[in-house]
C-alpha cells in the first residue's frame, strides 16, 4: 500500500438521489487527508467507491453488474503490482452488506449511509487486516460531528459545466419516521434526525465563502427538521431558512424533498416572505386516490393534498410544484389511477417523478396481495408521464413573454451562449459573454421547450449583490391550473 503522504487515486461512482451526491463529496473529502484526489477512472483509481440507491427495482444487481467490472480492473491493476480498494457504500451496502460480500469477495469495504466519516480507520483496518470491513450500524454519534471542514464543489444535475461552488447540496436533515409502506429509506437510513443549526450555518457560510450562490439543503424528509439552536432549543426548517437568508452573498435557497404532512404554517409563510427561497417546491403525494395513499400509509388524502396546495399558492403566486407519483401500487384500480390523473388535472405540475411500483424486500407492500400486472402498470405510467409532459410544456411555454431573474452557472450548448437556471429550477439559455457566469441578471423569456427556456438579458440587467429584483413570470398560468 502506498504511504498516507502520497497521492492516491478515488474514484466515485454515484447513483440515486441529491444526499447521495452530497455524500459522495463528503467521502472525497473524508479521504483527502489519506492522500486520496479524484481521478477519471476506475483505472488510474487506488480506490474506487461504488455509493449506492435502494429506491428502484433491481438497485442490488446493478451494483453487482458494476462490480463484476470493478473485479476485472482490480484483477489487472494487481498484474502490475498496483492496490485497488473497492468499497460499497450507501443504501444498498447498509441492506445488504452480508451478501454483497458472499457474492463479491474481492470486496474490501462495506459501509452504511450513516458511516462514512469513519472511512480512514475502515481503509487503515482493511491494509492491515487484509480482509473485510463491514460497518452497517447506526452509530450513536452523528456522523457530521466528525467531519472535515473542507467541502467538494458540488453541481446541480442537469446543469452544462457548472462553474465550481455556484450551487451546492448541503444535508441538514436524515432519515424518515414515516414507513411508507414501499419506501426502505427507514430501514437504510434509519431514524429522522437533523444536524445542529450552528453546524448548518457554518457549513453554509464556508460553502458561500468559496462561491456558492445558491444552497440546496437535503433531507430525506427535509422539512421534518429540528436541529437544535443555539439556545437549547429546536429550530424548524422555516426558522434555518431565515437564519440563511442573513448570511451575505447567499443568493438563493432551496430545499427537498419535503412530506405534505411537515408543511407548517411556519413554512408556508417563509416562501412568502423571504425572496431568497425559491419558487419552487417538490412536495411529493404519490398518489390522488384516498384508498391508495392509506395503502401506502401516506398519512394524508387527495383534498388535504388540494388545500395544501392552495394555501401554499395563496403565499407565494409564482410557486412552481414538482411531485413524485407510483402508479401499480398493490391493490391499485382503475378508479384509483383516474383519481390520480384527476388530482394532476386540478393543481397542474412544473415537473414530476413518476414511476411503476416495484417492491423493495422488507417493505410492508412487498407481501401485499392484490397485484397490479406488469402490462397494466405499464398502461397506467405512460398515460401518466404523457399528461406530466404536456404539463412541463405548457408551464414552460406560460413563461414566454414573461421576465425572470436568472443565476447564470456556465456556458451554453451553443458558442456565445450562456445557461444558467430560473427561480423555477428550468434550464435556460441566452445570448451572452462568460463574465456572467456566476452572476445574477433579468432575462426575457422568449420560447420554449418542454425540458428548458431560452431567452435575451435584459440591457443593463446585471443584478448587484445588494439587489433584489422583481419578476412577474408565472402568476396568471399559476391562477388558472385549477379547475
């Protein structure tokens, strides 16, 4: 094994969700001590980390698929007297972490979710044992106590060669208490717990200190948040929010994925009062039929989901909303999957998830009777994505016309060109020099497409750091979405 001084290679392979993203960088980050700077390949990689999802169907084989690769590039990186650790970490590694060590033995690490910050004793024991570390306990301590300073640049997904620290991810809460009944997060996450908000607001203040103008702040059920404050006591998600908002040069903030059951007063009047949380929402339902969101042990109906809604766009007019749905659910009919497109006629969807129920083992549904048929599912999704699109289309197309304010995060798909994202998370292009990147300016929006905008800076519209703006895109299409 090379000495801790020395530059070792890390290559991290990411799947699922924006904690798992942040994770990553955090375990980069973990491992920058050891020596350890990221590299392009899993061949030039003295460790590779495989972090994982257990969302969707057939996660665990993926990852086996991926690691049956990995075996060959070990095996050849051994032929020329070089080490390779290969670790597997997050949801899948914490479900299955026996199994994956049965099928994959060349395997040298296996760490939960809630374990990472341990990885530098994990590969100090894994070079001198020789053999397998498995670490898929929930540990008393959190891990973010025990964490580097140093934090990775993160991009928004989607985003075209975002420049470095624009936009970050900065985990605040973890974990669910809510067992629904599809959902393993639980049982791979564990427990809700929430960081404290001086850890928050010091991550976030050195996260603005190196560029960043925009925070993401994650959770699993991020809206369910009370970390403790500095006095003794808890503080919710709105309360952090308008601690944010007075750190300078924050720009923007945002915040997923939230639960209808933990949208509070407290919350609802944050998105009318402060400007720097944005206008748009991911607040998922699942479903629109009472007898499947009891099923799914959602804890709400279809009308509380409507009121919500509205209160929330009595708040904020220009709120833009992106949902999750499963469609197949166990039981699921008909009249059930209608309930469901009538639900997104009534409120109308920037953006949405959706997708066929697959069961995941040890879940409450994964024994339920009353099976949907593969072909049926399949039916109902397409139907379902079909009514999304034209949803996105139409949302995007209401803009046209209309002016917005734009956080430009780096070149265009075009020469000339420049992209940046909208207070409502579209993509959007414009005619412009590089300078702009990685400032704020008013954009008319002239057209669009069903996944982005395009439009033409305003003259003079760069917005100064001491600047608010204001924007008119989107209310009237808003107040027309239901029916």
């Amino acid at each position: 094994m090379s000495s801790p001084n020395s530059t070792k290679g890390l290559h991290v392979i990411t799947w699922g969700c924006q904690m798992n993203v942040y994770d990553s960088a955090r375990m980069t980050d973990v491992l920058a001590p050891l020596g350890y700077r990221p590299v392009e390949s899993p061949d030039a990689a003295d460790m590779v980390i495989l972090n994982t999802c257990h969302i969707r169907d057939r996660a665990a084989e993926k990852v086996f698929s991926e690691l049956g690769r990995l075996r060959l590039v070990k095996r050849e990186r051994a032929d020329q007297g070089r080490d390779t650790v290969i670790a597997v970490a997050g949801c899948v590694a914490q479900a299955e972490g026996e199994e994956i060590t049965r099928r994959a033995p060349y395997v040298d690490i296996v760490l939960g979710p809630q374990t990472y910050h341990r990885l530098p004793e994990m590969v100090a024991r894994a070079a001198r044992a020789g053999g397998k570390v498995i670490e898929t306990d929930f540990p008393a301590e959190q891990k973010f106590d025990f964490l580097p300073e140093a934090i990775t640049a993160q991009a928004v997904p989607g985003a075209s060669a975002a420049a470095p620290g624009l936009t970050a991810f900065l985990t605040v809460q973890e974990g669910c208490d809510k067992f629904c009944s599809f959902c393993v997060v639980p049982y791979t996450r564990g427990a809700e717990s929430s960081r404290p908000v001086a850890s928050v607001l010091a991550e976030a203040r050195h996260l603005v200190a190196r560029g960043a103008r925009e925070i993401t702040l994650l959770g699993q059920n991020v809206n369910a948040y009370h970390g403790t404050g500095p006095d003794g006591s808890d503080w919710s998600l709105a309360r952090l929010a308008h601690a944010l908002a007075e750190i300078d040069g924050l720009w923007r903030i945002r915040y997923t994925t939230s639960h209808p059951r933990d949208m509070d007063d407290d919350l609802i009047a944050a998105h009318r009062d402060l400007p720097q949380l944005m206008p748009f929402l991911h607040l998922p339902v699942q479903s629109g039929s009472d007898r499947m969101l009891s099923a799914m042990n959602r804890g709400h109906t279809a009308d509380a989901y409507r009121r919500l809604v509205d209160r929330l766009r009595a708040a904020r007019p220009d709120l833009a909303l992106s949902s999750d749905f499963i469609v197949g659910h166990p039981g699921e009919t008909e009249a059930d999957f209608e309930a469901t497109l009538q639900l997104v006629r009534d409120i109308g969807f920037a953006q949405a998830f959706s997708f066929k129920y697959s069961p995941r083992p040890g879940t409450p549904a994964a024994g339920a009777p009353l099976r949907v048929a593969e072909s049926v599912a399949d039916q109902r999704l397409q139907a379902l994505q079909a009514l999304l699109r034209e949803q996105q289309a139409a949302f995007n197309a209401d803009c046209v016309g209309r002016r917005a304010e734009v956080l430009f995060t780096g070149p265009g798909r075009h020469p000339g060109q420049i992209a940046g994202r909208t207070p409502w998370l579209q993509p959007i292009h414009v005619e412009g020099g590089e300078s702009l990147i990685g400032a704020r300016a008013l954009v008319d929006i002239r057209a669009a497409a069903t996944n982005s905008v395009s439009g033409a800076l305003i003259g003079g519209a760069r917005i100064a750091p001491s600047q608010t703006s204001e924007v008119d895109c989107l209310q009237p299409a808003l107040e027309d979405h239901r029916a």
